[in-house]
C-alpha cells in the first residue's frame, strides 16, 4: 500500500525554576460549569497563599522555563515544587506567578487562544473562577482553562476552550468555601460531541461514523474536533455549503491515504529505515527508523515531524510516535498539511478549496506528483469517488473540477 508522504515533501517552511513546597491554594467555589458574563461579580476569594495546581495526567501548570517576562507561555510540566509553579491568589479573582497574572493572549475570547503570564491590569482576560466540578473558567470568554489537544506532554501549552467536562479541563486546588454564583448564572451544559454544527464541526458523529464503519480506534471523532483548536479556519471559512466541502475534501484524501482509516502506520515496513535524512543539522534523534508514515496524511521523514511538530508546538521529532498514539496529534498532523503545506501543488488544499479551485486541486497539493496529469487515474477516481460519498452524506453539492 502506496501511503507515505512522498520525498517532494521535504525542506517546508517552519512557522513558527526555586524553592517552597506547595501548601495548598485557597479559592472560592461556584456551581459547575460555565459562569455568566459579569466577571467583576464572579471572582476567586480567599486568602492570599500559594501553591501548585495540578491537572491533567497528574501534572502541573506552569510558567514556562522559569521565566517571569510578560508574555512568557503557560504550560503542562512535571510538578517540581519550583516557583514557575507557585500560583497565588490575592482574591481579586486573578492568579498570580511571579507576581504576575495568568491572561488570555490578547485578551481574546476565542477557542484555542493561549493564556500566558502578564503584567496585572484588572481586565477580564485576567479573571477565573473555579467551580465544583473543577474548571478554572475565564468569564468573559465563558470558557474553560484547557490542555490543548489533550497531550500530556511536558511544555504543551494552556488554552481556553469550551467547557466540555473533558479531563483536560480539570485542576485540583484545595477549594474554600467563601465565593458562591447564584444558580440564575450557572450556564447550561456543553452540547453533546454529535452535535453537528453547534458542536463547531459541521461534520456530526454520526455523519463521521458513516463515513468510517471500519477505522482504527486511534481514530477518534473526539480526537478530530479537539485538532481543529490548531487550525480554526479549517471548515469554518465562508457559507455553510464552502465548510462542508472543506470537510468532505479533507476527509476524502485522509480516506484514501490510509484505507478508510484503518491504518494509523504505514503498512510497508521496509521502508521504515529510508525516512531519516541524516543531513539536517538535528539527525533522528528518535532512531534511524522512528520516521515512517503515521496518521491521517501518513507523515513521514525526520524534516517532516520536525516541521509539524514545531507549527504545533509538539516534540514530535523525539517523540514521533505521538502520532500513532495520540488521536488529536493524529489529527493535528492532518491538518498541519492541509492548512500550510502546498507540497507539488501550487496552493495549500485549504486554500484550494475555499478559493473555490475544485477538489481536483487537493490531489494535486496532496500527492499530484504521482497521480494527477494521467500518471494514476484509478487513483485520483478513488479519492474523488470518496469526496462525491461525502458530500452526499454531508448534503451538499461537491461543485466542479473534481479531477486533475
């Protein structure tokens, strides 16, 4: 089976801690859930102590390498007791570091967008709360303080996100009992995963189900929408009918690269040595043979992950195997090359598709090298065979030039 990322592929453009034990962190409780939007009204209370936070994979929130400059990135990490895990709470509803606050970048209120230390200024981005059910919740942004992509890796960075009840959302701190939300400002729950459109895919469960009866179990739906955090125009750009097909002509290349699915690796493993290009100044630092093709647009080559991984802030050039283990990482590698890489195409498969230039001009970007101009005809039928099932699935008309 023919499901490697061709050589073509190669030299792509990157985008680019003390002392004290932790003594507990004294916060005020609210309901579970989301709280409404008066954030000078829902704030932490308590005493102004100190402590670590821990969460997801028992690990710790951390500012990242000690550093206490504004705009330093907070981070997953091994609990070590260290000051970069020291946060206070002086109760005017900010958590503080190094004497400065925990803020949403740029004060935005988007899914995916970073929190980071700053200087304190009393604005919302800079106001938590944390509930029962153990969020940490920004109410102006009505969203939750989450791991992004659910990697347990040590510097993966903090986000806000949905509320979605999910264990990349919860921290333990020790809770005081001297902050309440009347139960009027408690928001209703998280919608369901097979939501479809209001769950931010427009692709549902039971639509990606239909689509992959048989795929790999790595393959998860959850593991799909906790990737699109990386890339939020994808299927998000233009009408309803432009992100549907988005959808379609993204899950219909992924459909034929790795047989509906069914496989996370490439099948041939005698290829499994020829992936390391030991020119580039970092080698294979996971082994000669740790760089075959995995997820749903089978990554392969050292430059590769070391590409993916830099643009998403993942060590995937040590730790390639994310790949295969990790369903959102999967994914979040998918999307990687749909969104900026335009391989022996003239233009990225996101931009092919929202620029109206027809599904024909994803292969071409994907692996026209090999199959578009007549070279592989069976195989650009079969992708286009599958684009024209999903559209139909996602009910939409696929549009024209379907073939190159």
């Amino acid at each position: 089976m023919r499901f490697t990322i061709p050589h073509w592929r190669a030299h792509v453009t990157r985008r680019n801690v003390g002392l004290g034990a932790a003594i507990g962190l004294v916060l005020g409780t609210v309901g579970a859930g989301v709280v409404l939007s008066q954030p000078s009204e829902v704030s932490l209370a308590g005493e102004a102590v100190g402590g670590q936070i821990t969460g997801f994979a028992g690990k710790c929130i951390d500012v990242a390498d000690g550093n206490s400059t504004s705009g330093t990135q907070v981070q997953l990490y091994d609990c070590n007791g260290t000051p970069a895990q020291q946060w206070a709470n002086p109760g005017d509803g900010t958590l503080r570091a190094f004497g400065k606050c925990l803020d949403v970048r740029y004060g935005s209120t988007a899914d995916a967008a970073d929190v980071q230390l700053a200087d304190c200024n009393g604005g919302p981005a800079q106001q938590w709360v944390i509930t029962e059910a153990k969020d940490i919740v920004n109410p102006a942004a009505n969203k939750c303080l989450d791991v992004r992509a659910y990697n347990s890796a040590n510097r993966t960075p903090l986000q806000i996100w949905h509320c979605q009840g999910s264990a990349n959302e919860k921290w333990n701190v020790s809770a005081g009992s001297n902050s309440s939300v009347p139960d009027a400002q408690k928001p209703a729950p998280a919608p369901p995963a097979d939501s479809g459109p209001t769950s931010g895919f427009v692709v549902s469960e039971a639509q990606f189900n239909q689509m992959f009866p048989n795929r790999n179990p790595v393959y998860t739906y959850d593991g799909l929408r906790a990737a699109l955090s990386a890339y939020p125009a994808f299927a998000n750009t233009g009408d309803d009918t432009l992100k549907k097909r988005e959808a379609a002509a993204f899950l219909a290349n992924v459909n034929h690269e790795t047989g509906g699915l069914a496989h996370i690796v490439e099948q041939n493993t005698a290829n499994y040595p020829s992936y390391c290009d030991a020119s580039q100044p970092y080698g294979c630092p996971a082994g000669q043979a740790s760089y075959y093709g995995r997820g749903p647009m089978q990554l392969s080559w050292n430059y590769n992950y070391k590409a993916a991984g830099d643009a998403l802030g993942i060590d995937l050039l040590n730790n390639p195997g994310l790949v295969e283990s990790d369903s959102s990482v999967a994914w979040k590698t998918g999307l990687w090359y749909w969104n900026t890489q335009s391989g022996p195409g003239s233009m990225t498969p996101h931009d092919a598709v929202v620029n109206n230039a027809g599904f024909g001009q994803t292969i071409r970007s994907i692996n026209g090298a090999l199959e578009c101009d007549g070279k592989y005809p069976a195989e650009v039928q079969s992708r286009v065979d599958s684009y024209v099932g999903f559209s139909q699935i996602l009910g939409i008309d696929p549009g024209g030039n379907l073939s190159c």
